[in-house]
C-alpha cells in the first residue's frame, strides 16, 4: 500500500515538472519510461491533446522508438486524424515492416474508417510475421469480419484465438455474441466442455461454460461454472464479476452484491462494479446506497451515462423529482439515442408539472424506442389529465401503428372516447380489447371510479362474455 502511494506521488510530481516545462516553454530531458508514464497518465483521462502534445516531444528525442510511433497513432486515431495516423504508420513499417504492434494499429485505424477488407489484409499479414500475441491479432481479425457481418469467418477467428489464448476475454465474449447472432450457441455447448474435458483444472474453461450458460439463460449453471473457476482460482476477478450479474438476473441481489465486493476486493474499485451495485441495492429497495454507489460510479468516470440513470431512478422511486429529473437529464446529455433516457426524463417533467417538456421528450422516446409501449401510454395520459382527450387519442393511434394489437392500447383509446362522450366509437374498440385480452379489462376501473360508471361497464362486460363463450 505504501509503495503504490509512492508511486502515485512520483506520477504526480512527473506530470507538475511536465506541465511546468509546457508553460515556460523550456526544453528538458525525460528518459523513455517517464514519457511512457506522461502519455499513459494523459491517455488515461482521455486527454488526447496533451498525450500528443508528450508523444510528440518524446519522439524528437527517441525519433527510432517504434512504442512511441504505435501510441503517437493511437492518440491521432483517438483525434479522428486517420490519415496523419496511417501517413506515420506507414513511414515507420517501411522501416520496420514486420512490426506487430504498428500493423495492428494500422489495422484498427482502417476499421475505424469502415475499410474492412484493407483491415483483413493488414491483419493477415500481420499472421504471417508474428510468433506471439496471434490470439490478438486473430481477434482483431474476428472483429472485422464481424463489422462486415460475415460472422462465420468472425467465428472462426475467435475460435482461433481462443486456442491461442484461453484467457482472452475479449475473444470469448465476441465469440458468444456471433454465435447466437447465427444461431449457434447452444449448440457450442459441446465446443465450451471440449476445454474442460482437455484441462480439468483450468479455471479460465470453467468461467468460458460460465459465459455461454449465461447468455443462453440458464443461470443456475452459470453460477455453477463460475463457482468452479473460484474453487480453482479464488482471485479470478473477471469470475466474481460475472457471477454477480447471474445472481442479478436471478434477483438475488444480497448475493450479488457479495460477488461484486470480491470484484473490488480483487480489482479495486471500477465504475461499472459501482453502478452494478447502485442496481442492486436498487433492487433491496435501499434507494439511498443505491444511490451512493452510482454516485460513487460517477465520481470514477463522469461519462458513465448509465450511472447517471441509475440514481435518477433511485430518486425516482423515492418520488424526488426534481433530484431524478437532474440525474435524467446528465443521462441524456450522455446519451441522446437511449429511449430510456427520454422516458424517464418526460416522466420526472410530468410529475414536476412540466407539461410541455414532458411531451417533448415522450416524443423523442417515441422516435427511438417506438416498440416500448409504456412510452404511448404514459405520453398520452398527459393529453387526457388535461381533458384534451381527442389529442390522447390521436397519440394512442401513433402507438398502434408501431405496435398494432396490444390490448391496453385498445382499452386506453375507449377510456379516452368515453371521456370523451364518443361512446359509440368506444365500444367498438372495448370489444376488440375484450377479444385480445379479456381479462385486462381490470384497466378500465383504474380511470372510472363512480360506481355508476362502473355497472354500466361490467354490464358491457358480462354481455359480451355471454355472447363470446371461450
């Protein structure tokens, strides 16, 4: 603990000397390792400019440092300076033209451009040169076959660099993607057990069954698999983590949150740790440690838009408002294409009272997610808890345009025309809500709560049972 706060105190004082020198402009020598250091600590933050900025000073002195050329393109790569990236790439391979590291950054950058079949032919050839890391490169490889949709070829690669590489986990997810993109993974079954049958012992084999039981559902044996993978290596972060998401999607929250600490205890602390354990207590309904841990989430990545999310809906259930609208808000900002976002955001405006920015954002989630079909229900209820019922009607009729026979949209629109005095109209759409789904018309006595109104419609109601025996 001491010796990583040291090293924490000498970075620090690297990057004050550094961003001393920028400001006086005055030339200074820094060995190779302390550049590395610079650039990482910039790169970290995202703070691609002055990564460059070093990089670039770094490379006047060490202009032959083939690390130093690879990062400098990344982080042009980072700016969207494909072509300098490539021009430099370029310039350095006909130099060192059997260098793994520039070719696969040559091969990610034409990716980034959708050039995927130039990306194939850089990947290929870097197969042809390396000794090690193939299972890098052959994952790269299954990447970009896999942007061009061919997922047989993606496949293949990934099994490959699984062979290489056990451990890699980057390979193992992608692979258990394309294969029930195409249908396959249950089938795999068999391919996953193979590892097992080859290394019994192998905790990396236990945790690969753990993945495809996962995403196949079977959670039970998920957690079976990844128990086997602790047994056999207790440090196994990765398994802890992914341990605790089976136990979430099982609602065990208590048990989850015991596999997410381990994480930590393992990892250190992470956003994405953080905001599964904000979820999870939101799941305990213990909204204020929910709370905290998104927060906490925040505070390790400001851009980590589904923490954002998670404490507005913390707030939300608290029926803070005003606090979950912020929340809301900062989650949208992040993410302007989530109709979640949206939702949840027009649902706090509405509450607040905000009536015009609530319908402003129910109709951006209806462009983004017009299948979820609380969006139509709950942007409609505006219009009808003013009294324009004809206006809840006509968002009621978008909403069956996208999802045609939902039986609540059918009861809603005869709410509305009843509201409405259209009671002929209703009827007709209260039949074929009956007829999709009987036993939701329960829905109706939510809106109509004068006893007199409700006989009338259970005389409907009970009419139509007699004439429509199942």
């Amino acid at each position: 603990m001491a010796q990583e706060f040291r090293k924490r105190e000498e970075e620090e004082e690297l990057i004050r000397s550094f961003e001393e020198i920028l400001k006086k402009k005055s030339s200074v020598f820094f060995d190779l390792e302390a550049y590395e250091t610079i650039i990482y600590y910039y790169l970290d933050r995202a703070k691609h400019k002055k990564a460059l900025t070093a990089v670039s000073m770094a490379m006047a002195q060490y202009p032959f440092s083939t690390e130093l050329i690879a990062v400098k393109a990344q982080i042009l790569s980072n700016l969207q300076q494909y072509d300098e990236a490539l021009e430099l790439l370029e310039q350095a391979l006909n130099l060192h033209p059997t260098d793994i590291d520039m070719l696969l950054s040559m091969g990610s950058i034409y990716s980034l451009q959708g050039k995927h079949e130039k990306a194939v032919e850089i990947y290929e050839q870097a197969l042809t040169f390396s000794e090690e890391d193939k299972d890098e490169i052959y994952y790269s490889l299954g990447l970009a076959y896999q942007s061009q949709e061919d997922y047989e070829k993606a496949i293949a690669c990934y099994k490959k660099s699984v062979e290489e590489n056990l451990n890699h986990e980057g390979s193992l997810y992608e692979l258990a993607y394309c294969l029930d993109i195409v249908g396959q993974l249950e089938n795999s079954l068999s391919y996953y057990r193979k590892f097992i049958d080859e290394d019994p012992f192998s905790a990396a084999a236990w945790y690969n069954l753990g993945i495809v039981c996962n995403k196949l559902e079977s959670y039970e044996e998920a957690i079976e698999a990844y128990e086997y993978a602790l047994a056999l290596d207790e440090n196994f972060a990765s398994a802890w983590f992914n341990m605790g998401n089976a136990f979430m999607n099982q609602l065990k929250y208590t048990k989850a949150l015991e596999a997410f600490q381990k994480t930590i205890d393992i990892e250190g602390p992470s956003p994405e740790v953080y905001c599964c354990m904000g979820a999870a207590y939101e799941g305990l309904e213990q909204y204020d440690m929910g709370l905290k841990y998104f927060q906490k989430s925040t505070k390790l990545d400001s851009m980590y838009d589904e923490a954002w999310f998670g404490a507005g809906s913390c707030l939300e259930k608290q029926e803070k408002w005003y606090q979950a609208l912020h929340f809301f808000n900062k989650a949208v900002k992040l993410d302007a294409q989530n109709a979640d976002y949206w939702k949840a955001a027009a649902h706090a405006e509405f509450k607040i009272g905000n009536t015009i920015s609530s319908i402003s954002a129910y109709e951006e989630a209806s462009q983004l997610g017009p299948e979820d079909k609380e969006i139509w229900l709950n942007w409609s209820f505006i219009y009808y808890d003013r009294g324009e019922y004809d206006k809840a009607v006509e968002v009621m009729l978008q909403g069956m345009e996208e999802i045609p026979d939902e039986p609540e949209f059918f009861y809603r629109i005869a709410v509305y025309l009843i509201e409405g005095g259209k009671f002929k109209e209703a009827f007709n759409y209260l039949e074929n809500a009956l007829l999709l789904n009987f036993e939701g018309h329960t829905v109706l006595f939510d809106f109509f709560q004068k006893q007199e109104t409700q006989k009338a419609l259970y005389k409907i109601i009970d009419q139509f049972r007699k004439d429509n025996p199942s």
